[in-house]
C-alpha cells in the first residue's frame, strides 16, 4: 500500500513544472538590482513561480570578460538560468563571452550548475540579417554558419564541465526558424528560444483579441520546421504604454487579456517560458511591475483541471494553426527590443475547453458514412453533437476571430476551434479508372492521377456567418489516430462543384467545377491553411474537389482526434 502510493508520487513528479520567469538586460544593472529583481519576481502578488532569468549575456556590463553579476544574484535567490552568450559579433569579442562563461563554471562550480536549464548562443540574430530585420534597422546579425561554429565551440567549452550536460539553443524570430536557409542553426541546437510579439505584427490583424491566434499560429509554424527540437518561449508580452502598431493598442487592460490568453496558456501547457519583462523604463512599456513592485495588472490564471498533466504535444494540436496567410507574412519586430501581444481571456477559455473536451470527438469514421440523403439527417445526428458538445468554444471564437471592421480577405481560422463541420462524404475520382466508382472512404487521396470530392452538410444554424474550408496538416509526430503518406512535392488546389456527389461519383460523372475557391502551392509537413472565404451556403450540401499540383502525390486519413488531419469547414 505504502509503495503504491510512493510509486504514485514518483509518477505525478515525473511531470516537472517548465521553467516560468523573465528577461533581464545586463544594461545597468548590478549584483544588488539583479537580485532585487530576482526577489521581486518570486514575490510577484497573484502569481507564483516566476524564478527563473534569461540573460543575453555572459558578461557584466562595462567589463571586458567578468562574469555577469547575474549568475551571484542568481545563486543567492535560487534562481534558474537560461543563459545568453552575445553571438552578433567576431570572433575575438565572442571570446569573452567563452571566457565569461569558463569563468562563471571556475568560480560558482555546481551552485551555478544547478541552476542552469539551458545555454543560449545567440538573441535574434538571424533575424536582424533577414530582409524583415534589415528593413526594419535593427543592426547587426550573424549568419547561420557562423552560428553553428559559435555553437559547437560553447559546446566545447562546456565540455567535462558541470555545464556539459546541458542543452545549448538558440533564440530567434519565427520567421526565420520556418526559413530553410536557417535550417542548419536548427539541427545544431538542443531547443529552439522563440521569440514572439503580436503586437509588433502590424501588418497583420493584431489586435489584442486575435493577439494569442498569431502568437500560437508562429508557435505552430516554428514546430513544423523544429525539426523535433523543443520550442522554448523566450519573449514574449504586451506594453501597457507606447505607440499603436496597427490594431495593437498599448494598455495595461490589454496587457491583462495578453498575460491571461498568452502567459496562462504557456504555463498550462508546461512550455518553457520567459517573458518581456519584469520591468523597464522603456517606450513602450512591457514591464508588468512598475516601481512599487507589485503588478500593473492582475497575473493570476484561471485554474484548468486537465493542466499540468496535459502533454505539450497534445495541447499543442488543439491550438489555433497558421494560416498561409499568417505564415507568408513577416513580421515587424524591432530588435529584441520587446513589444508584444495577445489573446482574450476567452481565447484561453477556449482552448481549456477544446483540450478538456477532445473525448468527446470521435472519429469521422463514426460519421462519414451515416448520413442519409439531406442536409438535415446529417445536422441532426453526429455533426450537431459535435459542436454543441463546446458551445462556449464555438460562441468564444466566433465573437473574437473576425472583429467588425477588419478586412475579411483571411477568412475563417485555420483550426476546429470554434464552429466547423467535418466531411461526409469523401469520394476519390481517378483519371486512369475513370468509370469506376470508389464509393466512400476514411482516407482522402490527392495525387496527379486521384482527385478527391469532399462533401460537407452545412447547418441551417450557420446563416449570416462566413465559412472557409481549411486544411490541416499537422506533422506525422503530432498524430496519434491517424496518418498520411506524402511525397513533401507540390500543393493542391480547391474547388467548388456544381453538382452533389455521391457513393457513385466516378471520374467521368463527376459534377463539374462550379469555381476554384483556393490553393496551397507547396504544401509543408506542419501547416495550416485557410483556403476559401465566402457566406455560409447555410442548410445546404456542397462538394469540394480537391486536385494534385506540381507532383503533389497525398494520402491522409481524415480525422479530429487528436491533431485535426485534413479538410473541414470552419464557420466564423
Ligand atoms: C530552490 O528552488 C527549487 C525549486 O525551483 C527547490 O526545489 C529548492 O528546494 C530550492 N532550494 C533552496 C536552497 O531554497
Ligand atoms: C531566408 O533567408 C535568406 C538568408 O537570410 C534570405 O535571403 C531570404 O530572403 C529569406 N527568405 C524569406 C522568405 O525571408
Ligand atoms: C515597422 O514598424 C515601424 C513602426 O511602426 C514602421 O515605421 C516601419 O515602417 C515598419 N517596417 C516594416 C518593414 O513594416
Ligand atoms: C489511409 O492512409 C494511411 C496513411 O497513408 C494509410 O496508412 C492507411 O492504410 C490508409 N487506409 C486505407 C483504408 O487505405
């Protein structure tokens, strides 16, 4: 009895809270306001567990190579170090970082070690050398080859060392990450710091209410080029003062929805976290502590019972995906210098809900084939169930998603996380049988010979909303039902029919294309798309064909449960 219960602890403990604190500048600082700093983060009201620091360098301020007083500060706290060596520079300069953190082991030994969760080489480098840092000044960078050579010889320099075990990363912008020209920094790093701010994303519909959608569309697009690796948040806020970027409105108000759908969230999801910042004298302001220490706004969470044992992975599918509009667009950050962004509190109320609520969902299987000959057989049983199963998520996402006055050329999101429907009908149509009729199927297939006709029933009750049809393309890892097979060529197009298919749909019979609705050219492992915007053809059934281009050879088992694989409608 006594080993049971201790074997249960052992379990539960297995699942580590992920490192949570801030970012510290070296600017100015000393050995007594690091730790005051320090203290006054681990004493934050209406929060706890905010212990850990990420430092962007190894050096203290003013000296050529001493040890930056963080580290003492850190050790005298018991606080957790994400360490930062400055890698924008030549080689003899970068050397003083090495000593620096030579240095740091030789002195504080394993009371230094101890803390230290992981080694950053790097801040935003690639970034400031992409065409979006350049336009935007942000001064100078490094280029990825240089950023593996610094990466392996820290890598050296931590060798049979207490530090040796540690991961060593780097940090950066999410657009640079989905860059393949970057890909080589990615393969030589242990995690991936990400750097992340709606608000600076203003040539995107960056408001605060659609702040956490673009925060969790990077995430998401960042997680499709990891290449496994883990994605570490190392910036991230809102500014409670300091200019309008677009939709973006400083307040301390929007400060609090940012922290609720953004910070809440991160920690729900255990994912390490640093956020842009305890406090600053800066325009704008991030700082979430003015001088009286105590927080501008309230940091608490709502409580989520499925927390701390949701698997990241998981968690992570249910979350809202980019769009290939999101993900074509760049972003506007200045430096490292942080502004930030996001998510209504209903936002987080609805992924809680989406990931408490994934039993709920079953299959398509269930349903595909069920569904009698009019719109409303089908709204009646499997698809009405699934949607009034999260009401408040389909209210939540359909009052926040698509704000009045924004221009709508974006469409719906590209998630299940508000009102959607799945396939009915999935019918393949071959050019090289063409007379032959496949009937029904789990599996869609889009290949240059296999199109496939895709039939949705949508629901009286979506009259006056707007609909897209949207595509989702989680990585194979993600999937736990499911599968696909894919060539990784070519993209597809969709369209409407002006006809219903049925089981007895052949290439040859096939109704014709009414209209090309939309297209992904080059279809990534990892990727969401929103392919189509128009009204809902409410109470209706529709067919969308769905065509190979350029190679595109794609087998997917249509599914939700869990990371939503496939095609759907998603109403707004
Ligand atoms: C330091 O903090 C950790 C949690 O981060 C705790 O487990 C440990 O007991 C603390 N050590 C001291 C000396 O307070
Ligand atoms: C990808 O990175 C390369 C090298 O920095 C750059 O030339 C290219 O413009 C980047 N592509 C995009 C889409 O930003
Ligand atoms: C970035 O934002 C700044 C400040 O709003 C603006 O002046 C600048 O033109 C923007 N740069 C780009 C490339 O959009
Ligand atoms: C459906 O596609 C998956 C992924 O390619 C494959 O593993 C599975 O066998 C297919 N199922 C059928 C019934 O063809």
């Amino acid at each position: 009895m006594r080993s049971s219960i201790l074997s249960l602890v052992g379990g539960a403990s297995t699942v580590l809270a992920a490192a949570r604190g801030f970012n510290y500048g070296s600017q100015g600082n000393t050995l007594e306001t690091f730790e005051a700093q320090f203290r006054t983060a681990q004493g934050l009201e209406t929060t706890s567990g905010w212990n850990s620091a990420r430092l962007y360098t190894m050096i203290q301020e003013g000296t050529a190579n001493t040890v930056i007083s963080a580290i003492p500060a850190a050790i005298a706290t018991n606080t957790t170090l994400l360490l930062g060596l400055w890698a924008s520079s030549d080689q003899a300069v970068f050397n003083n970082e090495l000593t620096a953190l030579r240095n740091a082991i030789n002195q504080y030994g394993s009371a230094f070690s101890d803390l230290v969760v992981g080694i950053s080489v790097g801040s935003e480098d690639l970034y400031r050398i992409s065409p979006t840092g350049i336009a935007a000044n942000s001064g100078y960078g490094q280029s990825p080859d240089v950023l593996v050579n610094y990466i392996g010889q820290v890598r050296s320099a931590i060798s049979g060392t207490v530090l040796s075990s540690k991961p060593v990363g780097h940090v950066d912008t999410w657009n640079v990450y989905t860059n393949t020209s970057n890909a080589a920094v990615i393969a030589a790093s242990d995690f991936l710091g990400l750097d992340e701010y709606p608000y600076y994303e203003n040539t995107n519909e960056n408001s605060v209410s659609n702040a956490a959608t673009l925060f969790f569309n990077a995430y998401n697009a960042v997680e499709g080029s990891a290449q496994g690796k883990p994605i570490w948040i190392t910036e991230s806020g809102w500014p409670t003062t300091g200019p309008t970027e677009n939709l973006a409105v400083p307040s301390t108000e929007n400060a609090e929805t940012y922290w609720k759908a953004v910070a809440c969230e991160l920690i729900n999801r255990n994912i390490p976290t640093w956020w842009y910042i305890l406090q600053d004298q800066a325009t704008p302001s991030f700082g979430v502590v003015a001088s009286g220490e105590q927080p501008k706004y309230d940091l608490s969470c709502p409580s989520v019972a499925t927390s701390s044992s949701a698997a990241p992975t998981s968690s992570v599918a249910s979350a809202t995906m980019p769009t290939s509009a999101a993900a074509s667009t760049t972003l506007n950050i200045s430096n490292a210098v942080p502004s930030a962004g996001y998510v209504s509190s209903s936002g987080a109320t609805s992924q809680a809900a989406a990931s408490s609520t994934v039993t709920v969902f079953s299959t398509t299987l269930i349903t595909v084939t069920n569904c009698g000959s009019t719109v409303s057989e089908c709204t009646t049983t499997g698809m009405s169930t699934a949607i009034s199963a999260k009401p408040s998520v389909t209210s939540a996402a359909a009052s926040t998603v698509v704000p009045s006055g924004t221009p709508a050329a974006s469409g719906c999101p590209a998630d299940i996380n508000g009102a959607y429907q799945y396939p009915h009908l999935i019918v393949p149509v071959d050019s090289s049988n063409p007379s032959k009729a496949y009937g029904t199927q789990y599996n869609g297939t889009i290949s240059p010979k296999v199109s496939t006709i895709f039939n949705f029933d949508i629901p009286a009750s979506y009259a006056g909303k707007t609909c897209s049809t949207v595509f989702l393309f989680p990585q194979l890892n993600q999937l736990e039902t499911s599968s696909y097979s894919f060539n990784d060529q070519g993209g597809f197009t969709i369209a409407v029919l002006n006809g219903v298919a049925d089981e007895s749909t052949t290439y040859s019979n096939a109704p014709a294309v009414a209209k090309q609705i939309g297209s992904v050219d080059q279809l990534k492992r990892g990727s969401s798309h929103t392919l189509s915007m128009d009204a809902c053809p409410a109470g209706t059934r529709v067919s969308f064909e769905v065509t190979s281009t350029g190679g595109l050879d794609l087998e997917f088992f249509q599914d939700y449960n869990p990371s939503p694989l496939g095609l759907y409608v998603r109403a707004c």
